[in-house]
C-alpha cells in the first residue's frame, strides 16, 4: 500500500558541533559521495545496456503507446529505485559504523532521480559528485540512522546538540508537530564549513506573528491575482493593486562582483597549470597532469562559493517575500505558461543581422534565468497555496495568448518584443500590465470579455499611477 502524502515544510537548525564531530561528519560524507558515485555509475551501464536492446530501440520509437512494456524491460535491466536499493546494501552494510541502511537507501534514490530525469528527456547528462561537494545525507524516518532526539542530532554514536534559541517561538511552535525524516546540511560560509540539521516536519508552518504588535505578519485575503511574468521582470494585477517589478533588484550589484571573481579564478587557474593550455588559450585534451591549486586560487575560489552562497540567500528571501505580497492581494493566482527550460538553450540556428552584417548571437536568456529565477517564485507561490489546498493556475499561453489579445476589439494582434505599449487611441496601456489584467479575467481556460469590461476602469487608475510611480523613481527605463 503507497504511503499517504501529507503537507510538509522544512524547519533549519544550526549544530553545535565540536573539532571531532566535524571530523566524524567530513568522514561519512566523503563516504556518501563514493556510494552516490558507484550508484550512478553502475545506473549508466545498466542504461547504456538498455539503449543497445533491439526491443527497446523498437519500442522507444512509440513511448505513448508501449509505456507498460519499457517500464517493465527498464526493471529486466535492473533500473529501478528498489533495485539500486538492492545494489547498495553490500556498501552500507561495509560502512555501517558510519553509514546506516536508511542513508545508504537515500543515497541510492538520489542516484536513481538524476538517471530518471536522464532516461526521460528531463536532463541531457548527469554529473558525479567532485571531492567536497557532497553537501546534504538525509534518512527516511526519524526512528532510526539520523534523528532528532532531545534537542540533539543522534546517528551512529554522535550525540551533536541542536542549537534552539528561547526566543524563537517559531522553531518551538514547530518541533510539536511530527518529524518526518531529517538531513544534515553542510554549507561553506565566509570559508568555515557550517553544520545544519534540517527537521522535515508534517503539516504546514505556524503562522508568524510581529512581536511588537501581535498581529499576523503575512495575512492573506481572498481575491484574483494574474501574474505576467518574464526573464527579469513581473507584472502583477489584482482588485486594489497593480504593479510592475524588476525581479531580485538585489542582486544585481553583487552579480557584478561575481564575474569579477571569476575572472581572478581563471587568471590564477592558467597562472598556476601553463601545461594544461595550448597556446590559443583551450585546454590540453591529451594533458593528464594533476590540476595545482595555489593557496590564493583556493582562497579566491572559497570566496566565490561564498559570493554564491550570498546570491541564492538574498534570491530566495526575495522571491519569499514578493509571494507573500502577492498572496496577501488573493488567493487565486493565476499565471501563463512559460517554458523555461526552452528560453535557457541557445538558438540552434546561424542568423545574420541585416543592418550590420555580423552572425547575432545565439545566446537567450540562460545568465537572466540563473540571476532571476522566475520559476522558482512560481514553485514558492505554488508551496504556499497549497498549504491553504489551493495551487497556481497555470493559463495555456497558446489557447489565451495574452500579449496579443484586445478587449475592447476583440481582436488579436501580434506584437514584437520591442514594443512595450498596447494603443488604444485615446491612451496607452503597458503591454506587460495589460496581460497581467488579461490573465486575472481568464475563467475555463479563455479570457472573459465581460470580466475585462466590468474591471477595466478600476485597472486603468491603478495602472496610471503605477507608471507615474515608476517615472517619478527612474525605474525599470526599459519597458516605461
């Protein structure tokens, strides 16, 4: 019988740990990224197997239709979650002073996914985990391998206490509830390796409260939301709010120090292996010398792993708080479809600019994506919706198609990127706050004109000041 799949949310806790403690941890993470390595090794031959079956050939040529048939010839070549489980238990049974079945287990499953989302489409290759780089083990339950036990991290004779400040009534509200399984988290922080236990917890976070005031800190409220949002910039309509915003502005200085970094890593990377590099500057294929790291080159490069650190922190608190806004102006948000994973690739084809002659670019919106992350405020929004049994409403793009669609004509015209306004004789409307008001009147999948007209007026002002606002402040040039 499958397990019930309950809410769950994440709950981190710094560890206090001691010299040899940490030492102990390093240990069975080292050993964690071997087996994850002879788990994904060993799914590579088996799946390179499977690609050279004639029956497999003939099969994968009509996937629709002969699904059951490759799943169970994928399960004759050993490719499956339980059969990793299976191949690993000679190891975790070798290391279990250190690692224990459930870890060991997880490791597997982490192995299985990365070929899994290979086997169908979802990557183009997987990657082996590098000396230092294996920075999570989890178990499956908190009964047995890694628990939580009076307020200390207990696994295989380390007793690891937890760090739980009095004042911090969100964790204490938090650890009632029941713990599904933990992980250990390590992060390189400002160049000292940090530990973390993070507690998976069933149901959903307690509310937060100011503590001043005692008033809820991220209410929500009923109402329709429609988001338009691109590779840098959103645009947001609701009942009492209309807005237009540059994605993660913050990051956008600290960016600038990044590829600076960058640029120092590689000068010191070819400064310290001359040999590893032909004289146009490309790496030496045939050169199998060891790479040398010099005391400044690893400096520089834990000061850029920092700098990462910092980007994805001050990305996520953003995207945190941009969703609880949005959620405090409804509850029904609604969104287009984009493909992201589309806009990162390069174009495929050579083109040639008419005015000036040269071959354009084939580089799209990849840097904007990594930088942005629009997906990964839809996944937040999406998160926190369903703790209330709601989820995000995606809107198919081709069938509402939004930035071309007129209200007041009910007409469809096609626009280009450049142009950022919609004419409608007497005034403009910004083209990007114009689907968002689109979206928002979207009803079974297709805009619904009388919606249009009955909130219209009400959007016009709220727009009109939205612009205002943004001239006044100089912001966002580009689209205004």
């Amino acid at each position: 019988m499958a397990r019930t799949k309950t809410p769950s949310y994440i709950l981190t806790l710094p560890l206090k740990t001691e010299v040899w403690q940490e030492h102990v941890l390093e240990k069975r993470f080292e050993i964690g990224r071997k087996i994850y390595n002879a788990c994904l090794s060993e799914l590579l031959k088996r799946y390179k197997k499977l690609q050279h079956d004639n029956t497999y050939k003939t099969l994968i040529d009509n996937i629709k239709d002969n699904g059951k048939q490759l799943n169970e010839l994928r399960k004759q070549y050993g490719l499956s979650e339980y059969a990793m489980h299976e191949f690993v238990k000679p190891m975790y049974g070798y290391f279990k002073q250190n690692i224990d079945s459930d870890t060991g287990q997880k490791i597997a499953t982490r192995a299985w996914n990365a070929i899994e989302k290979l086997m169908f489409g979802d990557a183009e290759q997987v990657y082996f985990k590098k000396y230092g780089t294996m920075d999570s083990l989890e178990g499956k339950r908190n009964k047995q391998g890694i628990k939580f036990r009076d307020n200390q991290l207990v696994w295989n004779g380390l007793n690891i206490p937890v760090i739980i400040k009095p004042n911090d009534i969100y964790a204490h509200q938090a650890l009632q509830v029941r713990i599904k399984y933990c992980r250990i988290q390590r992060k390189l922080i400002r160049g000292k390796i940090k530990w973390y236990l993070q507690l998976i917890l069933e149901g959903i976070p307690p509310q937060k409260y100011d503590k001043e005031t005692g008033e809820i800190k991220h209410p929500r409220n009923d109402g329709v939301v429609g988001i338009d949002i691109g590779t840098q910039i959103i645009a947001y309509c609701a009942k009492d709010e209309v807005k237009l915003l540059e994605l993660v502005p913050e990051v956008n200085n600290i960016d600038k120090e990044k590829r600076r970094l960058q640029r120092k890593l590689d000068r010191q990377r070819r400064a310290n292996n001359p040999d590893k590099y032909n004289e146009d500057g490309t790496i030496k294929k045939g050169n199998k010398d060891k790479w040398i790291w010099s005391k400044n080159y690893i400096k520089t490069r834990n000061k850029l792993a920092d700098m990462q650190r910092k980007l994805a922190t001050i990305r996520k608190q953003s995207h945190e708080k941009l969703a609880n806004h949005i959620l405090s102006l409804g509850n029904e948000i609604k969104v287009e479809q984009m493909n992201y994973k589309g806009l990162r690739k390069r174009a495929k084809d050579t083109t040639v600019n008419e005015k000036t002659g040269r071959y354009n670019k084939k580089k799209r919106f990849g840097k904007s994506l990594a930088n942005k992350a629009p997906a990964m405020l839809l996944s937040i929004i999406d998160r926190k919706l369903r703790y209330q049994g709601r989820e995000l409403i995606r809107v198919n793009t081709f069938d509402v198609k939004a930035s071309q669609y007129n209200h007041i004509t009910d007409e469809y015209t096609k626009k280009n990127l450049s142009e950022r306004w919609n004419d409608f004789g007497d005034f403009k409307i910004q083209r990007d706050l114009y689907s968002a008001f689109l979206i928002m009147n979207v009803y079974d999948g297709k805009i619904d004109r009388e919606k249009c007209f009955e909130t219209f007026d009400r959007f016009k002002v709220l727009h009109d000041i939205e612009i205002n606002n943004l001239v006044v402040t100089s912001a966002l040039k580009n689209v205004v």
